[in-house]
C-alpha cells in the first residue's frame, strides 16, 4: 500500500533535520553472503527438529547485523509517528496562517473554469507541502536508507527520483481531486458514498496501469530471459494454472539493496517481476520459494480481496470524514476562511482527518496485510516445496526486518510475518515432508 504511505510521507516533522547530518561517511557494504548455506541442524535427518532448524537458521545471522536491522526496524516504528506528527502541524499551519485559502483565491484568479481551477490549487498545494515535508523525506528516504546501507543512489539521482514523483503525484493527485470536488459540489447529501467508489476505482484504475506506465518512469523493466531461472518459474506457474508467459526484472539495484518480488496490476497487466538484487544474491531455491509465494497471492485472490477490503475501508473512512468535517467546520471554517466541504481549501483538514483515521487504522491494515502473507507463505511452500530457499529468503529479507520481534509488535507493526516465524513454517512444513528430502 505505497499510495497510502506516499500519502503520508507526502504529509509528512520538525527538527529532524539536524539527525540528516549524521551521516557523512559512505555506508559499510552490508549484505549477508549470497546464498546462505543450510546449517547441519536443517539437514534433513530421522532426528530433525523443527525448533532447532529454525534456531540454527537463525544463528547464521551475526549479532552485529541482528542489532542493526532491529534498529532500522524499530526506528521505521517512531517514523510512522513523526510521519503523522509533521504531516499534522503541516496542515494545521495551511489552515491557520490562511495559506490555504491564500491558495484558492489566486487559483480562482487564474481561471473560472471550475476543475482547472482544482488542479491550479492542487499544484500550488502539492509544491507547497512537499517543500514543507522535505526535511522529513530527505531523512528519511535518503540519509535514514544510507546510514543502514539499504541505499544505493547518491543525492542527485534521488532528488531526480522526488521530482519524477511529484510529478506522477501532480497528475493522478489532480485527477482524483477534479472528480472528488466535483462529486462533493454536484452530491451534497450522497458524495460521501460516491466520492468512496470513485477513489476506489481510481485505485484500481493506477493499480492497472502502474506496472506498465507508473513503475518504468523510476526503473528499467526487462523481461527475463534467463532460461535457468525463467523456466523452472513458468513450470511452477502453468502447474498453478497461471497464465503468465514472461517473467521480468527491474533494477532495483538502482535505488536499493532489498531483496524483493512481486506480482503486480491484474487481469492483463498482471505480471510476476523479480528484482535485480534477488537474482543477483538468491541461490535458485530461494527464487523458486519466493515465486511460489508471489504465486499465492495470485492463485488465492488476495488483489480483488484487498480491493474488497480497501472498499469498506474507505467507505468507512469517508463516512468518518463527513461527520468529522461538518463538526470541524461548524467550529473553525469562517476562521480558517473555507466557504464549505466544495471548497478547495478544504484539502489541508481533508488530509488532516484521513492521516488520523489512517494512524490509528495501520495494526488494521498491517494485520490484513500480514494475514494474506502468511497465506502465500503456506501456498508458496506447498507448492515450490523449497523450505530451505524459504528460510534463505527470510534471512535475506531480515536485513531490514526484525526477525524476532514480540507477538503484539508483530501484531502492531509488520504487514508480513516476521522473519524468525517464517523459518519456523518453513521448518515445520519439512519436518511433515521429510520423505521428499531424505529420498525414502
Ligand atoms: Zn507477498
């Protein structure tokens, strides 16, 4: 959910800024070895055990690198409060200093077509908060990324990569709000309704075309050609009746050194894309494992359930929002000079009571989110049968996830299974499979 998280950083703190500056040294080469080997106590054998498979996985990661890693992770936990904190003052100063009103008249003097006269204040809005965020984002995505050495692109390219996004946020942040003030004006009683569809299908609608005109504006798409690894990947998928006839890559690398897959857009941009950093560091086991995972998401559904689920979310959080602005509004809307919920200037406080609802809804979503991973999890197993690439995968994924965090911050925070559970089902399943290992 990149929107709802781009949403938020797009909001996005105060004095952190000063913490960017720690970081002048280039980053420590940080990666675990290519292919983790599979310890003695994983072998499959009459004795083995899944407690102490799990265990012996774990304790190939060096102590050094579990302490760094859980900081990263920890770290991200207080990032998702300051995200919300600055996005909040961001939006209380729009509306208190009138700067948002400020915004509406100017674009009122530009043109008197109305939806033009939308997109001129969601230009001036955009620019606007994201000159305000920066310090954040700057921190955050790029001194944050590199002092964890999970970042690759000097500054330059990483300023190139905000502007690329503003841009794309420009265009489809304009759009949406055309068609939601719109709605709001011409529905006065009902928009609430509508204007929860309308998001929805605007989602699904940037979920179609963003493998195929979003993602190639950051990063190369190739297909794969690699027969070794291309093929194995398509056995599995025909053998799970999925129709896919190429299997792509995208350099990753470019920005990142995260291992990741995924299947992306549906019904004819659906596709299955393995990043650079996977193909380059994963033995063939752990793709294999890894691709039955992403493989499980398409075989379970879990694209139309998340759209389901996404539905009754924002319908709910549209229903919130029209209660929430009728109050606040009824308090504060002449001080703050917006004329009604048709306004634009309304934005800021929009925006304010969606990071709230969104805030205190993220254990929510993460727990639905974490439930269909483990789902693919199960599905990925039985079906690549690859326990060993699974636990590679999971250590390899550890490098910026706790792997053994508590249940209830795993409840709270991870939106997928934390490492040390992932080894621990993996080695469970082989210990109920130890036939198809041991060649008895
Ligand atoms: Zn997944």
């Amino acid at each position: 959910m990149r929107f709802r998280r781009a949403l938020a950083t797009a909001l996005g703190c105060f004095f952190l800024y000063c913490a960017a500056f720690a970081v002048a040294q280039p980053p420590a080469a940080y990666e675990m070895p290519s292919v983790i080997q599979v310890p003695a106590e994983a072998q499959a054998s009459s004795h083995f055990d899944a407690t102490a498979a799990t265990n012996a996985y774990l304790a190939q990661i060096p102590a050094d690198k579990t302490a760094r890693s859980d900081a990263y992770f920890e770290g991200g936990y207080w990032m998702i409060l300051w995200d919300f904190l600055y996005g909040a003052i961001v939006a209380l100063l729009l509306l208190n200093l009138k700067w948002s009103p400020r915004m509406r008249d100017l674009s009122e003097h530009v043109t008197r077509f109305k939806p033009v006269h939308t997109f001129v204040y969601w230009l001036q809005y955009l620019v606007l908060t994201s000159v305000l965020v920066f310090p954040l984002t700057v921190y955050e995505d790029y001194f944050r990324e590199h002092k964890y050495g999970l970042a690759t692109q000097t500054l330059g390219p990483w300023m190139g990569d905000q502007l690329k996004a503003l841009g794309v946020n420009l265009v489809m942040g304009g759009i949406l709000m055309m068609l939601l003030i719109g709605i709001v004006r011409r529905l006065p009683r009902t928009w609430w309704i509508w204007g929860a569809v309308v998001t929805n299908l605007f989602l699904i609608f940037a979920a179609l075309i963003a493998p195929v005109y979003i993602v190639p504006i950051f990063n190369k798409v190739t297909p794969l050609n690699d027969r070794k690894i291309v093929d194995p990947i398509l056995s599995l998928a025909r053998g799970n009746g999925i129709p896919a006839k190429d299997v792509y890559t995208m350099d990753a690398s470019r920005q990142t050194t995260r291992m990741s897959a995924n299947v992306s857009g549906f019904a004819s941009t659906m596709r299955i894309t393995l990043n650079d950093n996977l193909l380059r560091r994963g033995s063939p086991e752990e793709i294999q494992a890894i691709m039955g995972h992403e493989m499980g998401h398409y075989v379970l559904n879990h694209i139309y359930k998340g759209i389901m689920f996404y539905l009754i979310v924002t319908v709910l959080a549209f229903a919130c929002l029209r209660w929430a602005l009728e109050w606040t509004l009824q308090r504060w809307g002449e001080k703050w000079q917006i004329r009604g919920i048709g306004d634009t200037a309304v934005l800021p406080l929009v925006v304010l009571l969606v990071s709230i609802f969104g805030f205190v809804l993220t254990p929510i979503d993460n727990t639905f989110t974490r439930t269909q991973e483990y789902e693919a999890d199960m599905y990925g197993l039985n079906t690549s049968r690859q326990p060993d690439g699974f636990a590679q995968g999971a250590i390899h994924l550890g490098e910026y996830r706790k792997m053994s965090p508590g249940p209830v911050e795993e409840w709270l925070f991870f939106d997928h299974p934390s490492g040390h559970n992932r080894i621990y089902a993996a080695m469970r399943w082989k210990a109920e499979n130890l036939k198809l290992f041991t060649g008895q």
